[in-house]
C-alpha cells in the first residue's frame, strides 16, 4: 500500500528517507516534498496553509491509479496538521484512503498556542526561539550551512502555522498516534485527537523526543502492524 509522508517545518521530503529503506517491500514510503524545500528548493515557498494542503492533495492524486486504489497518509508534526486537513478533503471526493497516521502532533484544540511573535524576530532570536521548543534538532543549528540555507524555509512555514484559522471537521478514516515521551512540544496534548475522531483510534508511544520518526525500526513496526 502507498503511504504518502508529508513532513514537519522546515524539514524535506528526506526525512523520510531512513523510514522508506526500513519499510522495503512492507510498504510503499512516497515523501512529498513541498515547493521550495529539498529538491523542489528552486520553486517559490507557499505561504499559506490553504494553499499548501490544496498543493499536497493535487500531487498526490497524480501518483494515485485512481480513486478506488487504497493509500495512507503519514504526518509529522506541521505534516500532521496538513494530513489532518486532506483527510477530509479526500473522504469527501471518495477516495480509498485507509488510515492516516499523525505523529509528534497536539490535537486542533491546542494548535499553536506555543508559536511565539516570530515575525519581529531577527534570524538569530528567531533559531533560538525554534531550538528553544524543540522545533529543530539541536544538530542542525551548529550546522552554519544549514542556517544560511534553510532559516527562510523554516521561518516561512511558521509564519504559515501562526497565520492558518484551521477547518475543525470529525475524522472519519481510523487513525494512529504516534508521539515520544520525551516531547515537549506536545506533551500529553497528542491524546486529544480522540475527541475529533468518528472511527477507531491507535495510540503508540516512543521513547523520543518531538523528532519522533527518525526512530525507524519502531516507525517501521507500527505502520506494517495498522496497513
């Protein structure tokens, strides 16, 4: 079955890349990655949340045979919200879709009430800030490259999380939750999704931080276990 990645803030579809080698032939890992991230880096960034769901949905009814073929969607963290919203959009279009699987993610109830005033921030306070609640690994801010390229990335897809009023609708495809006992970002807010779900609800918990899918084998493990 094809299980369609879409990934946190700032990240590229690569962060996949591990998860789709431990998969093999179990499952069919397809990142998406958005306009003006990784390899898609010479498009213009989308700078609405709207928008960028519309963009995700459209590509990946190109990669699917047609509306009956059974397909997954993956999430993590701003991916997760993004999943959130094409569950409905597909549902009502009549698509196969099985599952969508919503990692390091709080429930619509308490979306982003941790996004701080990141538009007057210079890039420096702004990295502090993103480091500060666990938004990018700590690695990556060492990196001067990384900094250079990628802090207008990350910064665009904030300020498209701070702006988006999200459409708050009952999930009707059964969904699985995955969130590390060591996020802070999230905390025990993950488990809220029970109150937006029409359909069955999975809870898995790893020993992880907010950077939850890079934990592979246990990844892995769980989406072979509700595909």
């Amino acid at each position: 079955m094809k299980i369609f990645c879409l990934a946190s803030a700032g990240a590229q579809a690569s962060m996949y890349s591990d998860l789709k080698k431990a998969m093999g032939k179990a499952g069919e890992i397809i990142p998406i990655e958005y306009p003006g991230h990784g390899t898609r880096m010479s498009e213009p960034l989308i700078g609405s949340m709207k928008e960028l769901v519309g963009w995700c949905e459209e590509d990946i009814k190109k990669q699917l045979k047609d509306k009956s073929e059974p397909f997954m969607l993956l999430g993590h963290s701003m991916g997760s919200i993004i999943c959130y919203q094409l569950e409905n959009l597909f549902k009502s279009e009549g698509y196969n879709l099985k599952k969508v699987v919503l990692a390091a993610c709080q429930a619509p109830n308490f979306w982003l009430d941790y996004i701080g005033n990141i538009e007057e921030m210079d890039n420096k306070e702004f990295l502090e800030y993103v480091a500060s609640i666990g938004g990018v690994p700590e690695e990556l801010l060492e990196n001067e490259f990384f900094k250079e390229i990628y802090t207008d990335i990350i910064r665009n897809d904030f300020v498209l999380l701070k702006r988006y009023v999200p459409q708050i609708n009952k999930v009707e495809t059964p969904l699985v939750l995955i969130n590390g006992n060591k996020d802070q970002l999230v905390g025990e807010r993950w488990k809220y999704w029970q109150l937006y779900s029409q359909n069955e609800t999975q809870y898995f918990q790893l020993d992880e931080n907010h950077f939850v899918v890079k934990d592979t084998n246990e990844m892995r493990d769980i989406l072979k276990s509700v595909s």
